[in-house]
C-alpha cells in the first residue's frame, strides 16, 4: 500500500456513511423527549454519538482491524462518561478508579427509580441523563460495527427503529408525522450510503447500478406516502368482543402505587345509561385481606351469572327500604376480567362468553374472557336507611369474614391514635366513620399525584400509610387504605374497592336517558364498612373527589334533592355538576385481561383490513428477494456475469451456506458441487464467467454468454433450495438472510450448514 493510500478511508464514500449513521441516531434518540425533557442529556448524547464514529472514521483509514476499531470507540465512550459523569471520582478526570465503578450502580438505581416512580415527562436528573447519554454511546458503537464491519444495514435499521419505538410505548400519544418522515428519510438515506461505500471501481458502479437508485428512492418515498397519507384513510379497527384489535388498558386491583403515574394520556373506557337520578360508581373488585403490605383482591367461590344462586337479593332488616335501578353499560376500551357494575348488583345480562358472579361482593368476573367490546346490563337494588337508621345500626363486632378485621402486628401506632382522635367526640359507629370522612376531606388533606413519589411512601402498606398520615398529602388509594386500616383499629369490618368513578355527561341519550363517558383517569378506590342489618356502605375520603356519603333524616322524604345513596358515592347526573376536576386518580391501568372472549358483533371489514396487512408486511422479504434476483438475472444476460455468481452467492447464504471472503470462486463452486449437490455443468458454467471476468482487464465487467450464464444460476439456486429440508426451504423464501447478510461478510462465512 502507498502512503497516498494509507491516509485513504478504507471504502468509498465512508464520510457519507458515518454522516448517514448519525442521522439515523438523532432520528432514534429525538422520540426519548416525550418521556424526558429536553435538556443538556440531548446534547451530550449526540456529541458522544459524534466522538465515536469520528474515532471509528479515522480508526478505519488506518486499516485497522475491527476489533480494534471497535476498542477505540470503546474508550471514547468510557472517557467520555467518566469526564462528563463521574470526574469526581476518577482519576485526573479521565481514568475511571474503583470508586466510579461504585457510583455506577447507584446511578442505575436512582434512574430507574425515577422511571418507575415519575410522570412523563420526566426531569433530567443526572442519573437519568448518564443512563441515556451512556445507552446512546452503546448504541452508536453497535450501528457502527453492524452497519460498517458487518456491511448489515438492514439489521442496523431494525435496531434504530425498535428504539425510538420504545417511547411511544411507554407514553403513548398521537403519531408524530414529522418524526416518522424523519426516520424513515435517514433510514433511506442509511442504505444508500452504505450501498456506494462498497469497494468499486466507478466505471463498473455506474453500468450495474444504473436506475437502481432510482427505483430504490421511489420505492421509499410510496412506502412513507402510503404510511402517512393513505393509512389513517383506511377504516380503523374497531376494538370490540373477539375481534382481538388491541388489549386496551385494564385494572390492577394489587394497589401498586405509582404504577397509576406511567399512562398521561386518557382515554374513554366505557360509556353508562342508568334510570337512577344519580349514576352510580362502577366496582371492579374488592380488598379484604392485609397483612402489612398490600391489600390483596378477594378470592371468593363464584358461580355462573346466569345460576339463580349467582347475585340474589339484598338481604337488609325489613324496616329499611330498598331501590331498584337498571344501568346499561357498553365497554369501549377496557380489557380487563372483571366486568365493572354497580353496587349491589343483584341481576347482570348481556354478557358474551363464560362469565361468574361473586355473591360476597357482588362482583362480577371471568378466568378467560375480557370486558373488551361487552355490552351488557345491571339489575340493582340500593338500600336506603334513614340518618336514625344508620345511627341505630352497628358495625363494631360484626360477625364477617375475618380478614375484614385483620391487622398487621407490626402496624404503627399513629394509624389507631389519629383514628381514636378524630372519633372521640362521635356517639355512634355510623358517626365515627362520618367524623374520619370529615376529617380526610378537610383543607388538612390535599390530593396530589406526586407528593407521595416526591415523598417517598409510595404504596399501600401500614408504612405507607403512617407516612401519608404525616406528610396528609396523596391520592385514593392513601386515603382509601388509611381509612379502611382506622376503621379496623375501631373494631369494625372494612375492605377498599376498586372500580371507577361516576362518567362524565356527554351530549348523546339513547331512549330519553343521558349516556355519561367513564375514562381511564377515573379509576378510583373507596372504602367499605360492613354494617348490621344495612350492609356494605361505601365512603369517599378522598379530598376534592366525588361525593361524601351521608344519609338524610326520616323526616326527608327520599327522592328529594337531599336524599342520598348510601351504598355508592356519587355525582349528580346533571352536565353541571362535576364529578371532580383533579379527578385524575388512577390506579396501574395494565391490562390484566386475557384476549377478549368470542362472540359479539364484529365488524369483518377492519378485521380483514388488520389481517391483509399483516399479509403484506410478512410478504415484503420475500417481495424484496425476488426483485433483486430479478434484476440480477436481467444484468446476467445483459452480459454482467458478477451478477450471476452473486445471485447464486444470496441463494447459498438463503439456505445458509457460509459464503466466506477468504474462499476463491472455484473452491467455492467445488463445495457447492461435493457437499450440497448442485449440477456441476451449471455450476461450471457460472464459474467460468466470474473467472473470466475477474482475470480480465480492469475495469471490464461483461463477458458474454448469451443467456447462458443466467440459466446456469438459476439451474443452481434451484438445486440449492431442493438441498435442504422442507422447514429450511420455507424459511429462505419467507426471510431470505441475503436480504442482511452479505457475501463476505464477518457473518456470511460462521453459520456452516450441511444439506440433507
């Protein structure tokens, strides 16, 4: 080599591709701030991004082998992390000493605790920004070899793509046009790149690739056509019962606090009609048991909800009087294994697939179906004491399950001080209970969603609570279990449930009754106090949400304006009256929901829509092996025989044969003949033409023969598929690995595979 050529990048065109490289990696990393703000993090990460491929450039114009390229890198990232993150700590500020390797971990840690525990979008610490400048320094170092060393775009493209998906996943949001032209440009502009960085004397690019880069752009530029502009014009899938289009967001009824903080974006989960002049709360489930903490959903026997034995009816002492209601709700995007209705429920029909009523808690719930696309109605029956009732009736020492009065051993004493406290003055059970509600939902309280992460008493346990009790700032949950666990510490039996909070009103009706819109930020938890004679009896502690319970006295008449429901706190079903305008509490909303159960009436047209997709995108490989075998065989008999020999070259690596650079064409063709079988005529025929190309003048291409060497190939490309069994076969027409893999390349010679 002279020293002309050692100062030469090794392929030409490198400058363009590491420039097509670093486009790629801003289009990926662009995405990360919807879920962390912008900030210095994203400077640091693209001048990292530019320190390693100008070290891998410069690395590579020496020749040097890939391993040390890829060394080299490696230190830029190491001093660069240790610089920018971990001076403190390191040697002159570069070399990284025992004690930066400790502060490692802690890092990790803190960041992901800040992902677990925050709100999108999220604040750029210094934990989260070394965990994201530090992945895209590892990033870049893994294009960089894939896409130069390993001459595998495509893989590299894949790659880039699943990242910046990743936070559309975890915040999603409308689709950001721009930033998928974005990507999809630099992608384009990625493979182009490394196509005209291959080792090729201009003359011959210019006669094997003319129009191809034509044809490759415009095939781009229909594909993002047809993505932005013509998909959303198609029909939109309609997610009901056994379509399978989407889980949707579900219920977590474990009370993992926090969870609730990882989904901004709302949307309507179903929408009720009731006959009832108040619309009822919607339960899910029910938490009975605590041992110290977490509440755990009952697991009570259930029976079908079509049995006579299923839900039954409300058995209350005869004096107190009791209202039936019907509630019809149609679940648009739920998938969960509990079926939401009102309490208590004592009728529930319309329900697809194998579904079973809980008689302990009137709930309603499926081992195998989910609410996604349910339409279905609620038969209940509200009781309705008098204020002197309720006064009269007991909760204290009622005989219930015990786990409604269990508590933990170790369980702090503030819980049973602060409960005696606020009910010293209170001469009833009823009252007391009334007195805490009171309390909760005074100006002592305040509901917040960040306070308890800010704090640090994430969660539902007797710590957490105490906590709570102390800081007096959180959301339902705190509220619900603290008053459920003083209940208890007063000797009577309580539980917390989890459903959703009374629906919006919208402007529709259907047969004269309002239709009211429940969102996925309306999932709540509230209380319940088992009382004699009454029954369960719901309480909204929660401050600044829904309506205190509370019951009027005999001598108001029910059904006026101050009667109220005792079993379900609620909203008035006026447009007026809000339901609560920081009701954004949410409980974890992943889905815990099976597929959705069969039945139901399924639009086939957004469903075969769905399903001719899927055909497409899997046919797309196949699509892209047969033209460029296509175009090979058509330059085979324009005269190039490099085409030819490549052809069969792709269709060896399909069916994975080890195409190595180091094995001359003839020994090549040798193997091809001995150990898998293909004609030795044909195969002669291909290999004269490359030979005769390769020792002829430089610069000449064409040689010749008719259609005689593209016949020859594909005699060969044929017995090379007929080699190998059935399931190989399939796979090299379905996902054919020359698509990704290149003759000569670093993994086209390490998967030797022999034929049958």
């Amino acid at each position: 080599m002279s020293s002309a050529d050692a100062g030469r990048p090794a392929r030409r065109g490198g400058l363009l591709l590491v420039g097509a490289i670093l486009a790629a990696l801003m289009a990926a990393i662009l995405p990360v701030t919807r879920v962390i703000e912008s900030g210095v993090w994203l400077v640091g990460a693209l001048v990292l991004a530019v320190l390693i491929l100008a070290a891998g450039y410069n690395a590579r114009r020496f020749h040097l082998p890939a391993i040390a390229v890829t060394l080299i890198e490696a230190a830029v990232w190491v001093v660069f992390m240790t610089v920018v993150y971990l001076r403190d700590t390191a040697l002159l500020w570069v070399v990284p000493t025992l004690d930066s390797i400790r502060t490692v971990p802690a890092l990790l840690d803190t960041a992901m605790e800040e992902i677990t525990l925050g709100a999108a979008p999220l604040e750029p610490t210094a934990a989260l920004a070394f965990v994201v400048v530090g992945a895209m320094g590892l990033l870049t170092i893994i294009v960089d070899h894939v896409v130069v060393t390993a001459r595998m775009p495509l893989l590299a493209a894949v790659g880039i793509v699943t990242v910046s998906l990743i936070p559309a996943i975890a915040v999603p949001s409308e689709v950001d046009v721009v930033g998928f032209v974005f990507l999809a440009v630099t992608i384009l502009f990625l493979l182009r790149a490394e196509t005209r960085s291959r080792e090729k004397p201009l003359e011959q690019e210019a006669e094997r690739t003319a129009g191809v880069p034509a044809t490759a752009i415009g095939i781009g530029a229909i594909a993002v056509v047809v993505a932005v502009v013509a998909t959303p014009m198609l029909p939109q899938p309609v997610a009901r019962a056994g379509a399978g289009v989407g889980p949707g967001p579900g219920i977590d009824a474990t009370l993992q606090l926090g969870d609730d903080l990882r989904r901004p974006q709302e949307i309507e989960v179903m929408r009720v009609r009731t006959d009832s002049p108040t619309v009822p709360y919607l339960r899910a489930t029910t938490l009975s048991r605590f041992e110290g903490g977490v509440w755990e959903p009952d697991r009570a026997q259930s029976v079908s909800v079509d049995s006579e034995r299923a839900l039954g009816d409300v058995a209350v002492d005869p004096d107190i009087r009791v209202t039936e209601y019907l509630s019809s709700l149609d679940v648009v995007n739920l998938a969960s294994p509990w079926a939401p209705v009102p309490f208590p429920a004592v009728e529930v029909t319309g329900l697809e697939g194998t579904w079973g009523a809980v008689p302990y808690n009137r709930t309603v719930v499926s081992r195998s179906g989910s609410t996604q696309g349910q339409d279905y109605d609620v038969r209940y029956t509200v009781p309705r004491p008098s204020l002197e009732q309720a006064r009269a009736s007991t909760a204290s020492g009622v005989p219930v399950r015990d786990e409604t009065t269990e508590l933990p051993v170790d369980m702090p004493p503030i819980i049973g001080e602060l409960a005696a406290e606020v009910t010293a003055g209170a001469a009833n059970d009823y009252d007391r209970l009334v007195a805490l509600q009171r309390w909760f939902r005074s100006g002592d309280f305040q509901y917040s969603l960040d306070a308890p992460v800010e704090e640090g008493f994430d969660g539902s346990g007797a710590e957490a609570v105490a906590q709570f009790l102390e800081v007096r700032e959180g959301y339902c949950v705190h509220f619900a279990s603290a008053f459920a666990l003083m209940a208890r510490t007063l000797h009577m039996p309580s539980r917390i449930v989890v459903g959703y909070l009374p629906g919006e009103p919208t402007t529709d009706s259907v047969n004269g009754q309002p239709v009211y819109s429940v969102s996925s930020s309306q999932l709540h938890a509230w209380p319940e106090v088992y009382f004699s004679g009454i029954g369960w009896i719901s309480f909204e502690p929660t401050s600044g949400l829904g309506v205190p319970t509370s019951f009027s006295p005999a001598s108001v008449s029910l059904g006026q304006p101050g009667e109220s429901d005792p079993a379900a706190p609620r909203s008035t079903p006026t447009p007026t009256a809000p339901v609560g305008s920081d009701a954004t509490d949410r409980i974890d909303e992943r889905g815990t929901g099976t597929a959705a159960s069969s039945g139901g009436a399924v639009d086939p047209v957004p469903l075969f829509g769905v399903l001719l997709l899927v055909v497409v995108v899997c046919a797309l490989p196949f699509l892209a092996r047969e033209l460029r075998r296509r175009q090979q065989d058509a330059a085979a008999r324009r005269g190039d025989a490099a085409a030819s020999w490549q052809s069969v070259q792709d269709a060896a690596i399909d069916v994975g044969i080890p195409v190595p650079a180091s094995e001359s064409p003839r020994a090549f063709a040798r193997r091809l003949v001995v150990e898998h079988g293909v004609p030795a005529n044909e195969m002669n025929t291909v290999l004269v033409a490359i030979e005769r190309v390769s020792y002829s003048r430089a610069g000449t291409r064409s040689y010749w023969m008719g259609d005689d060497a593209a016949s020859a190939a594909a005699t060969v490309r044929s017995a090379l598929l007929a080699s190998v069994p059935p399931a190989r076969r399939i796979l090299a027409l379905a996902a054919p690995r020359s698509l990704v893999i290149r003759p000569g390349s670093v993994y086209a010679g390490s998967v030797p595979v022999r034929a049958r």
